[in-house]
C-alpha cells in the first residue's frame, strides 16, 4: 500500500511543479514547502494544521520510522 501513496504523491507533487528529492538513505526530502500549500483558506489546512515550510526526511514506509506507532 505505501508504494501506492508514494506514487500518487510524487506524480501530484510533479503536476504543481513541488521539487521532491530522493535522499540517499531511501528517504525524501522536500527543501521548500510553496506558501500556497500552507495558506490557511485551504481546509486541509484548517482541519490538519499548517505544514512545515520544509521537510527534509519524508518516508511513506513505517519501517522507516524511528519512534514507534502507537497501540490503541
């Protein structure tokens, strides 16, 4: 399921021009998040919170995580 994600991601983040890198390690990295996808008229953005204006480790793989998931 994540590689389906990763693909949806990286093709929506080519069609708006978002410049996402492949690191080294396996990982993403976006070096600049657009003001336009951190404004706040954006309801996802009302309802999950502002972005970060950047995000230089980004994984779709829990197995990349370092902090474990919580069990309900």
């Amino acid at each position: 399921m994540p590689e389906y994600i990763q693909e949806y991601f990286l093709q929506a983040a080519a069609q708006v021009n978002l410049p996402v890198e492949a690191r080294a390690d396996g990982l993403w990295r976006l070096h600049s998040v657009p003001a336009k996808f951190r404004a706040t008229r954006l309801q996802a953005v009302r309802r999950y919170g502002t972005p970060r204006d950047r995000y230089l480790k980004l994984t779709f793989y829990k197995k990349h995580l370092k902090v474990p998931a919580k069990v309900w």
